[in-house]
C-alpha cells in the first residue's frame, strides 16, 4: 500500500522528522526508511508467528490484520509520523528475535523505545514474560498496567482510539478469556497486555494486537462445541468498527446481530470451526479494504492531502535562499528546507511587510471550509443552457462562468454545499483564479473569491508583481 499510494511527507510528519534533530535526512531517505519499515512489518510478524508455532493460515492473518491498524494505516498514504514507524517495526523485530531468545531481542526493544518512549510498557511486560516463566506471566499485566499508569498523561490522538483496532480487539479478547478458561496465564496476560497497551502505547500496541489476534484466532480454531464466543467476538467487532464507540449504537447493533446469529447458529448447529476462519478471512479483507478505500479517498476527492506539494517545497527553497518568507501552512515543512522559523500568517487577514509564499494546497490548508477558495469539480448548464464551471470546497460551491478566456462578466452563485441551498451571489469582479497561465480545471489551480477581504494578504497577493513562481504559487512581497 505503501509504494501504491504514497504521496509524500505530511505536515505532521515534517514535525517529527525535526524532533529526530540527530538524524538529518532528505525526503528520498525519510521515503526509503519509512518504505522498508512497512513492508517488512508484516512479514517479520509472519515469520514470529509460524516461530511461535502457528499456523500458516493464523499467521498470515497476523501478518496481514498488521496492517489495519492506525499506527501503519495512518502511515501508508503520507509519512505522518517515521519515529512512531520505526517503533512499530523494531518491536515487530524484536518479536521476531524473541521466538530465538529474549537476549537477542534487547536491541530491538531498546531502539523501539528510543522512537517511542511509551512502547517501554510493551518491552517491560514482554520481558517480564519471557524471564518470570509462564506460571508468573500474570506479572505481565500488572507491570503492563503500571506502565501505562505512570504514562497516562500522554495524549491520545485522534487516530488512537478502540474502534480503529476493532477487527483485532476481538481475537486479542478470545485469546485472553480461552487463556483463562484453561489456565495458561501466558496467553492471558499477552492478550491483556496487547488491549491495555492501546491507548497509551500504539508502537507496542500494533504488534502486540497482531501477534495475540493471531494467537487468538488458533484458539478459537480448536473449539467445537461453543460457537457462542465467536458470535460475541464478530458481533463485538462489528459493533465496534461500525460505531466508532458509540454506546447507543453499539448496544443496539450488537443486540440484533447478537440475536440473528445466536437463533442461525442454533438452528444450522454450526460449529465454531465452520465459522471462525470464514469469519476471520471475513475481517481481513474487511481491513485490507478499508485502508485501499481510505486511501483512494484521500487521493481523488480532488483537494489536497495534509502534504505540501511539490510547488509548495520549491517556494520554501527558494525563500530558504532569498532571506526567508511568510507561510500560510506547513511551518514544519518550512523549518525542515530552510533552517529558519515559520512566520505563520492568515490568508484573510493584514500583508506581512516582508515576503509571503502562497500556494494552492496552502490556501486548502487554511480555507477549505471558508467560502474564498475552490478548485474545480465540474461542468453543468444553467437554466438557459449556457455552460457553467461548478468549483467545490469542502463545505461551500461556487457557480462560475469560466472558460479557457478567464472569468465572463457574468455574476457566480455561491451555494451552501450541505443544503444545498443558495448562499449569495458574488460579482464577476470578485473571481479570480489563483494562476492565470494555468487552466481553471487544472488541480493546481483555485478560484479565488475576494468579495468581502480586500486588503487581505490573499486579495492582496493575487494582484501584487510577483517575486517568483511556480504553477499553483508564488512569493509575492519585498
């Protein structure tokens, strides 16, 4: 997924790359790192897992549920976060080394919570799994737990919450209560650890899911007779995946869900082996889909990623070069190609008195919502069939008359993208696209509404001789 859809480093992501102030990479190396780091992820956890015994069905599930959670997912479009990459990757390493010794796994440990600090409460309990012997893994969690105490002030992001690792949950939870139910404590405490883990540790969190998911989904693959804990598990993960934690709607999906499949499971006598592998099969094609699908979304819904394009770095350079300049967006970014303070300003708001770098995908970045800036989206016919370009953002549409001649003299409608519902009409002599050597369908290119913000940086910008350019931007200023 990485190679399909990657589309470069995330504003975010830039912010990190500066906290790893030891390390000084180019772009090229931040993509190759962050490249080999997720396509070796899963296979390493294969790998761990047919060490650990598994199956080769089980453990390619691991491998590929890997996959699906945030701490990779989030990474396989735009680099959003290396170090917390490379975490994942040296604790899946350190897996892996672990299946031949707990000592050769230490280096990997140690380097994993370099990258990530908070992944020291999955290598603390791991090790206290490894060293204190199965009939005191339960050791596991209590330190797990500690650690995860004594780092609960860490906030969690917005990707980190339980519905995103909801199709491993499950089988992290199978493998917990089945530990239990037969008194191995150590495939207990692991499923414990890898849950507790998720909302303060996702570096640990991830391989930590897979490895006891995939154990998990073994466990249930012995069952005969019960298939009365799967229908929890696979309504569980439904409700979950679907709700995003919403308790209404959990309690309300799961309980149907929990019926229809307790009355046809009761009235077929289906077996918990006929139903476990189709049902995991089932969610690994559910996750696999819904990364692509994710993914495909972020690349052709028509604005711009959360990533500074092409143009957008080459301002930065060339300011980098020329004394520096204002930004709209991608401060990070900025301070990662010149060695020099962003200076952050509002589009809408007064001219800063020195230079100012404006771009497309920094003026989404700052006004996607507004109703100022739009890119183009389609071609319709008024109510006289006359052909009209219709340009979108996200929450607003301007009807334009445009063509390859520039802006008619004919009044734009702006027009409230929720309802639907005419906003106001906004005179010809407001329009003005961005770039005008650049047509006006072109995905660089934005129509730019001044109605309303003269004297403003943008309004100012767009009419001020320009220092330098590139397509879709400029630095204007002094």
């Amino acid at each position: 997924m990485f190679l399909l859809f990657y589309a470069g480093i995330s504003g975010e992501g830039y912010g990190n790359l500066l906290s790893m102030s030891g390390f000084p990479l180019e772009e090229g190396t931040v993509f190759a790192i962050a490249a080999l780091s997720a396509l070796l992820s899963p296979p390493l956890m294969y790998l761990s897992l047919r060490r650990f015994k598994l199956g080769e069905w089980e453990s390619f599930f691991g491998g590929v549920m890997l996959l699906a959670v945030p701490a990779l997912a989030a990474n396989a479009g735009m680099v959003v976060d290396l170090p917390l990459l490379l975490a994942v990757f040296f604790f899946t390493l350190g897996l892996f080394a672990a299946s031949f010794s707990f000592i050769a796994a230490a280096f990997p440990f140690i380097v994993a919570t370099y990258f990530a600090p908070l992944s020291a409460a999955g290598v603390i309990g791991l090790a206290a799994w490894g060293y204190l012997g199965k009939r005191k893994a339960g050791a596991l969690v209590v330190l797990v737990g500690i650690v995860g105490a004594f780092f609960s002030h860490a906030p969690i992001g917005p990707n980190l919450y339980l519905g995103e690792y909801s199709l491993l949950v499950p089988f992290a939870l199978a493998l917990l209560v089945e530990g239990f139910r037969g008194k191995r404590w150590d495939e207990s405490a692991l499923g414990t650890a890898a849950i507790l883990c998720i909302p303060f540790s996702p570096a640990a969190a991830a391989p930590l899911l897979a490895m006891a998911g995939a154990m998990g989904l073994a466990e249930l693959g012995k069952e005969k007779d019960r298939p009365l804990l799967l229908e929890f598990l696979v309504v569980l993960c439904v409700a979950v995946f679907y709700s995003e934690m919403d308790p209404v709607k959990t309690g309300i999906v799961g309980l149907f869900a929990f019926v229809a499949l307790y009355m046809l499971a009761a009235l077929y006598k289906v077996k918990m082996r006929a139903l476990v592998y189709p049902a995991a099969m089932l969610l690994a094609a559910v996750a696999l889909l819904t990364c692509f699908g994710s993914l495909s979304a972020q690349l052709y819904q028509g604005e711009s990623l959360a990533v500074p394009s092409a143009e957008t770095i080459e301002l930065f350079r060339w300011a980098g070069e020329n004394g520096g300049a204002s930004v709209l967006a991608y401060p990070s970014a900025y301070r990662f190609y010149t060695g020099m303070d962003a200076d952050v300003v509002d589009p809408l708001g007064p001219m800063p008195s020195g230079k100012l770098a404006i771009s497309y995908d920094s003026l989404d970045a700052q006004l996607s919502q507004g109703t100022n800036v739009f890119w183009h989206a389609g071609t319709t016919v008024d109510s006289r069939g006359a052909e009209v370009q219709v340009f979108i953002n996200r929450a607003y549409a301007l009807v334009a008359y445009v063509d390859e001649g520039g802006i008619r003299n004919i009044d734009g409608e702006l027009i409230d993208a929720g309802s639907g519902r005419r906003y106001k009409a906004v005179p010809f002599t407001k329009l003005e696209l961005l770039d005008s050597g650049l047509a006006y369908s072109s995905e660089k290119n934005r129509l730019v509404n001044i109605d309303g913000i003269g004297g403003s940086a943008l309004a100012s910008s767009i009419k001020a001789a320009k220092l330098y350019s590139v397509e879709g931007g400029f630095v204007v200023g002094r």
